[in-house]
C-alpha cells in the first residue's frame, strides 16, 4: 500500500504535532506545513523533512490527507476547499464557528466520499474509551473541566473551548434528545465568558451538570456518572477510572454492599492515537469515532449554551 501524502495547515502551538504525528506513520509522508507565517512554517516543516509553505492552494488535489490546525474562524474555508477537492479531513475542534458551516462541510465529505473527522481529542483518552465500553446509560452527569488562564485559546468562550469537550463525550454516552438548556456564567480576564455552568436535560430524563473554567488556579478534569446500581468516577488529567457498584451481598440490612474498581491507564498519545484512528478510516472506509455529525452536535450544544448566557 502506497503511502498517504498528509499536509498539516496551521504551524502553531498543536500544530506542530499534528506534523509530529503524521511524520512519525510508516503509511503516511508529511508533504508540507502550511502557516502565514513563513518562519512558523520553515521551523516546523524542516523537523520533518517537509516543505514549507505560505498558502495552501497549490496542495489543494495533490495531497490525500489534511489536519486544518487553524482558528476556528477559518475551519470552514480551508475544510471545504480541501474537501472539495476529494481530500481527508481532520478538522480541529470546534467543527466550524456555524452549524450551518458544519452542515456544509458534512454535506461536500458525502458527497464526495472522503473522511470528514472533528479532533475531539479527549474521545482517545483511554479512560473515556473504557467508559464506551459499558452498556447502561447514566442518569446524572456530573463534569469539571478546569485550567489555568492560558491566551492561546482566547478566540472562542470557554465553552468552545474547555466545555464543549464534555458536551462531546456526554451526548456520545446519553445518546438522547436534549430537551432544555440552562446556563451562567461571567468574563474574569477576557471579554467572553472564562467561566461557566451549563445544565442539560435530555428526553430520556438524564441530566448533566457542567462546569468549565479557564480562570483556575489548578488544572481538573473529572466527570462523574451515576448509573443504575453504579456510580462511575472519570479522572481525564490521571487516566483513572473508578466503578463502584452494587453487590449480591449486604452491608447493612435491605442495604447492599458497594464493589469498587479501579482501573489506572498508562500515559498513552491520545493526539497519535487520533491520527492513526483517521488514517485507518482512510485506509479502510470505517466511520470515524468523531465523524462531522458528532462534531456538529457538540457544536450546536454549545452555541445554545453560549446564547443562553448572554441573553437568558
């Protein structure tokens, strides 16, 4: 099997190992890191042995594979130029800044039969991956994604930036309708909101609480599920994974005992593990685990948690 031809566009801070990853792939040649900054882009690119580059026009039906790495504002343009021309997709989170961009780029990938995937990265976490695993759906979702200020994001809310990563894995494990929405927050540092809590109901009567913060002074990523006879305990940051459950047994009368598990994972790539997961989609015609559709229901989630904070 021939190797497939990848280009990286946006030499930024997770830019640079979006090309890491591609150049470290047997199957895979990194051909070029684009960047509107040359020196980004040279820096990058001759770490790898490929070519630097300014625009990315010229890539445009040469290449068979693309992460799009750049500000959300710009996925939908370089996706859809890519994607029309019969080329793989990688597009980092958020999906597109409008549903009606992700519609669209949605649409161009069926029709034109490639691999459109949202980097959801936490969705290759191996302690998420265990919690895929299991059958029942939870009743109440409890989640806290918070982390030190850091300017690199600061283009999109928090929301779109922290939160929308537990909205992802929530509406993946609920599976159902969300049905209402309500959500406070405030801006601390930057003029979108830094800090935010976001409740949500679905049709089958699980709730999840969600809390996102860019403004703490400790960095935290927990979710907490109860299930039918279990709670669950997920530590993203540690890669720890508790299950506590009902026995057969009692502890006290009419009362049953409670069995813990705890599973602790090794520090795996989870971005490696994403980019191999997408150039096995390629190589093999599977949907991918975060497909476009998945990506824009995250997104649409998010924006009606975004405008239910600024207009109630």
């Amino acid at each position: 099997m021939s190797k497939l031809k990848c280009a990286v566009i946006g030499a930024g801070y997770l830019g640079k190992f979006h090309a890491e990853k591609y150049a470290s792939l047997k199957g895979c040649e990194l051909v070029a890191v684009v960047d509107i900054n040359p020196e980004a882009a040279a820096q990058v690119a001759q770490l790898h042995g490929a070519q630097a580059m300014t625009d990315y026009q010229s890539l445009l039906g040469q290449i068979d594979a693309v992460s799009i790495v750049v500000p959300t504002s710009l996925h939908h343009k370089v996706a859809c130029d890519f994607l029309n021309a019969g080329c793989h997709v990688l597009v980092e989170k958020p999906i597109t800044v409008t549903i009606e961009e992700a519609d669209e780029l949605i649409a161009i990938a069926k029709e034109k039969n490639v691999i459109l995937q949202v980097g959801h990265l936490e969705r290759f976490n191996p302690a998420v991956l265990g919690l895929e695993e299991m059958e029942d759906k939870p009743l109440f979702i409890e989640a806290h994604r918070l982390s030190p200020f850091n300017p690199r994001a600061n283009d999109v809310s928090v929301v779109l930036d922290l939160m929308i990563h537990d909205i992802d894995i929530i509406l993946a494990l609920v599976d159902s309708e969300v049905v209402r929405i309500d959500a406070s927050g405030t801006a601390v540092l930057t003029q979108g909101t830094d800090i935010a809590n976001a409740r949500i109901t679905f049709k089958n009567g699980c709730v999840a609480n969600v809390t996102a913060s860019r403004i703490s002074m400790k960095m935290e990523r927990k979710m907490r599920m109860f299930r039918p006879c279990s709670y669950i305990s997920v530590d993203f940051q540690n890669r720890v994974l508790i299950k506590h459950r009902t026995g057969e047994k009692e502890m006290f009368p009419g009362i049953p005992e409670i069995l813990t598990e705890e599973s602790v994972f090794e520090n795996g790539d989870a971005l490696l593990e994403e980019i191999k997961h997408f150039v096995h989609c390629i190589n093999t015609g599977d949907n991918p685990r975060v497909p476009g559709e998945a990506g824009r229901r995250a997104l649409a989630t998010a924006i009606e948690i975004t405008h239910f904070l600024k207009h109630g």
